[in-house]
C-alpha cells in the first residue's frame, strides 16, 4: 500500500487538506484524518458508469460527437453548474461559452449570488479560515449548519481549533448562531437567535441600530427580544477579533441580498469599534472558484452571457432559473451538477424537453433526462486541477488514481474544439455556396 499525505478533499467548502490515504492496486482502500462524507467520496467506485445517447449505452467518442452536434446546432445554449470540478475546468466552460455564445451560469446563482450581489454594493472585509483560528475569539453562525454541511469546520477552523492567540479553543470562545430553528450548530451555541422566518433583515437593522447607539422603540424585532438584541450587541463590540460567516439561510430567504447587505453593514458598523470579518460558508467544494474564475475571465462573476460575442451580466436575466423558467435556451450542457434535483420543478422540467448534456462522473437525476451523458474522471480522486476554499485561498487537488475517462476539462476542451470546426466547416461551406 502507498500512502499519500495531505490530500484535499474537494467536496465541501472547507477543503480539508490534510486527508492521508492508502492506494493499492488503483483503488483507494484506506482514509485517515477526513468526515464521514470524505471518506464516502474517496472510497466510492469510480468508472461504474457508461456514456449515454438517449438514454441507452454508447461510445465515448460517439456520446462526444453527439455533444458537439448539439451545441454547434444550438442558438442560445446555456452552460451551467462548475462548482464540484476543476478551476481549469471553468476557464474551459468559459472559453467554450464563448465559442458558442453561451449564457454562462454556476450553482452560485442560485444559493450565494445574492451575498455576491451584496459584496458588489457593500464590499467585503474578509479574512483566512487560519486567521480565524488563531485570532477569532467571537464566531457568529447566521442561517447556516456547519455541524452537519461542513463536518470538520469546527474543528479545523473556527469553535474548537486551537490557535495562537485562541490557546482552549472552545474555552476561549462566543459562539453566537442565528436561524429560523434549533439546529445541530445552535445546540452549541452560547448566544442563540431564533429569527422569525424572512425576518432577518429586521433582526440585523436593529443590531445596527443598536451598534450605532440607537434606542430600540419596540419590545421584539424579528422575533428577538429587545434584550436579546442588547445581549448579543455586547458580546460583538467586545469581541477582540469576531468572524461572520453567513449562509443560505440568509442569501436565499425573503429579502435574499438587501439581507445581506445589512450584514456586511453591520459588520463594517463593528469595524468602527473594534476588529470583525466576513465569510460566506460556500457549500459546494469549488463554487468559490467558479465565481473567482468567471471574474477574472468575463468581469463578472455569475450569470454571464455571450450572445453578442462580449460578456454582458445581468442576475434575474441570464441566471439559470430565470433562463430556463422563461424557456429561452435551445440545448443545455451541465457540468458536475444536478439541476434537476436542485432547482425549481417549473425551470428543472424544461431540461427534459431540450437536449441537454451532462458531464459529470455520477449519473444525476440529471443525467436520467439527459439526451447525452459523457461520465468524467472524478476531481481530486482521478483527475488534478485547483480549487479554491470558502476563504478565497487556492489549494491544489492531487489526482491520486486513474480514470479510464477524461476528466471535465479535457472534454469541455475537446467539444470546444470540436464545435470550432463545425462552425469553420460551415463557414467554408457558406463561402463555396
């Protein structure tokens, strides 16, 4: 057996990179230092699926080629998902969206878009996971669970990591959490708000008005008392180094990003008196870097669109739901993503009525309705690339075993190429005629 140390597991946001596993004979047999679902991603069967026309078997190359006949046919195909894959993966997505002139979308849009929106307006004072660890003596958990969606977050990072100036780790620490019930991560709390459904914005504008020196005229705000909200202002103003990390419990709730705004005010408020920061808690393990890729290709950071052959942004319009809710794509290409298990039934039903293609190593929900299924090398485990954690830092994946596949940007590479010849071929044809 072969063991190979500090491995990162790509599935969650927190890219744990220090997973040690055991590789004998192509197979991963042993899994030390990683959560339950690590150890599920790294020591499930890879290779088990076949490519896919229509739902029946096929050849890779022929499932490639079908692939490519669709999108070079297609007039405003959509591309969409890339937050489980490879940073060289979503440059391809993009470069191929180009080509196509594609609208350009990532899983983004339709849980922390919203906190993005909000960045865009406000500005984010962020800071590293390892800045919370060693300096983080108040840690607020605002309509999140990393208890049970990012299991070793706690450990690692925030509540009970030890660092250097947090030497009890828990001891040393408030841990204030805000949702609309009594999760797993609220059970550990010290200050726990039990925030009315779609009433977070006003629960975090009283905190302002309080931060500010405001009276509170009034005896509960968003289903916190007056008192509560007095209780918790104290703690955030004494804090020597506090962390926000927020949700979709606040992204996606009614008020979605004017709620986070008031957040990221808030925390601006408390820089004032003292030091705060501010990190989203990405779920999806590389949904950070699909936002970070598409940005410094297009200039913005979800959906994008090409159809006028230069990037054009625009949420409500060229975001997936929006899109396929008004059934205005012609063909669909998916990668590492399952809209169909994920979005809304109106927007998710209109897949099966377009062709669409899914690249992906696992056969989705998605890929069940698919008209072509091409499956991958699964990132991380049988294919390398970059990936970047919640905190925007880039950690580089380790391929660890192969794939008798591709992986998802090889073969973003090769339908690019293969729909430019298309379009050259037709091209000719127009010039003869």
């Amino acid at each position: 057996m072969k063991i190979l140390e500090n491995i990162v597991c790509s599935f969650c946001g927190s890219l744990c990179d220090d997973i040690a596993l055991g590789v004998e004979y192509n197979a991963i047999s042993k899994v030390r230092g990683g959560c339950a679902i690590s150890r599920r991603r790294f020591l499930g069967p890879i290779d088990r699926e076949v490519p896919r026309i229509d739902g029946e078997e096929a050849g890779f190359d022929e499932a490639l080629d079908a692939a490519v006949e669709i999108l070079a046919k297609a007039r405003h195909p959509l591309i969409y998902g890339l937050s489980s894959t490879s940073s060289e993966a979503q440059a391809a997505a993009v470069k191929l969206g180009e080509t196509l002139g594609a609208s350009v979308d990532s899983t983004s849009s339709v849980c922390h878009g919203p906190g993005t929106v909000a960045k865009q307006l406000v500005g984010l004072p962020t800071c590293t996971l390892g800045e919370v660890k060693n300096r983080a003596d108040v840690v607020v958990f605002w309509g999140c669970n990393p208890v049970e969606a990012h299991p070793r977050h706690f450990s690692r990072y925030s509540v009970q990591a030890k660092g250097l100036h947090i030497e009890e780790g828990r001891r040393n620490r408030k841990v204030i959490v805000a949702d609309v019930r009594k999760t797993a991560t609220a059970r550990i709390a010290d200050i726990f708000l039990q925030v009315a459904p779609n009433e977070d914005f006003q629960v975090l504008t009283a905190l302002r008005a309080v931060i500010g020196g405001a009276e509170l005229e009034g005896e509960a705000f968003g289903g916190i008392s007056r008192e509560e909200i007095r209780t918790t202002c104290n703690v955030l103003q004494n804090a020597d180094y506090g962390v926000f990390f927020f949700g979709m419990g606040l992204t996606m709730t009614q008020g979605t990003h004017y709620n986070v705004r008031q957040a990221l005010s808030l925390v601006r408020d408390l820089n004032e008196k003292t030091a705060f920061a501010v990190i989203p808690m990405r779920g999806h393990g590389n949904v950070a870097g699909a936002e970070t890729v598409l940005v410094w290709q297009t200039g913005y950071p979800f959906g994008i669109n090409f159809s006028r052959g230069y990037p054009r942004y625009n949420p409500g319009e060229f975001t997936v739901t929006d899109l396929l809710s008004r059934r205005e794509v012609d063909a669909a290409l998916i990668v590492a993503s399952d809209p169909a298990a994920t979005l809304p039934a109106r927007a998710a039903s209109f897949l099966s009525e377009i062709p669409t293609i899914v690249i992906d190593p696992y056969y989705s929900a998605t890929a069940k309705l698919a008209r072509v299924f091409l499956p991958s090398a699964p990132v991380g485990v049988a294919s390398s690339g970059t990936v970047y954690r919640m905190d925007q830092v880039p950690l580089p994946l380790k391929k660890v075993i192969d794939s008798k596949y591709p992986s998802d940007h090889d073969i973003l590479l090769a339908i690019d190429r293969g729909v430019t010849a298309c379009s050259a071929s037709k091209g000719a044809l127009s010039m003869i005629l």
